[in-house]
C-alpha cells in the first residue's frame, strides 16, 4: 500500500516549519542509519530528541490524531517521534528497508514499524530531484508530493530518495507500529471502511451498511492487536 494524504500540514504551519529548520542544528543522517544503511545514506538530520524536533514533531503527531484518513488507514498504536531530514548538493539515500524494530529515544520503548512516513515540507518547484523511490509488486513508484502533503508505505518496501541537484529538500520522516501489522489485512480494511463511508453518503440501505459494518469491526477484532 502507497497511500497519499494530501494537506496534513497547512500553509502557515509549513512556513513556521521552514523558518525552523532553516536555522537549525543539522548533524550527518548516518547517526541514525544502520550498518547496510550508513554505506548508501547521504543527508542531513535534526538530532534525535533535539527540542526543535521535539516541538515540530509534536505538531505533526496532533495533526495525525486529527487525520481520518491516516487513522483509517494505518490503525496506529503507536507512532515514533517525527525526525527531520534535508538533501541539497546532489545528496541522496540509495535503497534501503527500514529496521523492522525501532527504539523510543529515552525511553525503553521500542516499536515496530509496520508503516513509514514522509510529509515533504519544501515545495516541488523548489529543488530538482529528491523523489522518494518506492518499491511496490515490482515495480517503482516515484513520490514528490506539494509541502504539507504527506505518503504512507509499508515498512517493509525498498526505496529510496533520488539525488537533490537544485535547491534544498526538507522532509519529516516517521515509523508506525499498526494495530494490525499485515499490509493486506489494513488494505482490506481501509477498502471496507472506503465503501462504507462512500454508502453512507449514497443513502444507502441501513441495514445493508450496519452489515457492512459489522464485517469490518469483526475483521478488525480478529486481526488486531492492542
């Protein structure tokens, strides 16, 4: 599943971001990449638990709570602190597949990352390249989405970001672990709850749409974890 939400962010909202990070502490992203990772990445990231990422990142965690279409789609149970990255002068991150388990910094949580995320927070006409690669049943899809939008994916796909040749490339980037952790099992899923909200604006059959609804929670009792 690649799933584009559109508007997390609102314009104000990403000019606060830009001015933010425009000034911020930046140190090499190899910090927080792995042994196979550190050898292909080549970016810039706002250090773990910094208080600007601290701040930023809980921004965008009240947006997600606020978010239908993210909720529905990725069934969250929990969602890592957002992390902040930046690609200028011809920086990019070759393919990769993120760390199935990741670790809550200063606390002894960890968390599986059923779900990444990228909310791209410069516009497009900015910079050149930077497009998110994405590997999906073979093939690739290429993601480079206005500021404010963000793009949901599986965890557990190959991708990668494309070299910035102009300009500079913002982004925050996070992990969730999914109440239901099958990639299938949530599209299912999010197709169910799809047609019933699309039914229930059709003025459809009550009593079709209440067993409709009841397929769903079903599926979801028996597939979820909480």
């Amino acid at each position: 599943m690649v799933l584009t939400i559109p508007e997390l962010l609102g314009a104000a909202q990403i000019t606060e971001f830009q001015q933010v990070l425009g000034s911020a502490e930046w140190i090499d992203g190899k910090a927080t990449a792995g042994y196979l990772s550190s050898r292909t990445k080549n970016n810039a990231q706002i250090p773990e638990g910094h208080p600007v990422a601290r701040r930023l990142g809980n921004l965008i965690l009240d947006e997600l709570d606020k978010n239908q279409a993210f909720i529905a789609a990725a069934l969250p149970l929990r969602v890592l602190p957002p992390l902040f990255n930046r690609y200028t002068g011809g920086q990019a991150y070759g393919g990769h597949i993120d760390g199935a388990i990741r670790p809550v910094a200063g606390t002894p949580y960890r968390v599986r990352t059923d779900l990444s995320a990228t909310v791209f927070l410069t516009d497009p006409a900015e910079y050149d390249g930077g497009e998110l690669v994405i590997g999906e049943a073979g093939e690739e899809r290429r993601v480079k989405l206005p500021a404010g939008d963000m793009v949901l994916y599986s965890g557990g796909t190959v991708h990668r970001v494309m070299p910035v040749t102009r300009g500079v490339r913002l982004a925050a980037f996070f992990w969730v672990h999914s109440m239901v952790r099958d990639d299938t099992r949530r599209t299912i899923l999010l197709d169910l709850d799809n047609a019933l909200q699309q039914l229930g604006r059709t003025g459809a059959d009550q009593d079709a749409c209440v067993r409709l609804a009841g397929v769903y929670h079903n599926l979801l009792r028996q597939w979820a974890d909480t």
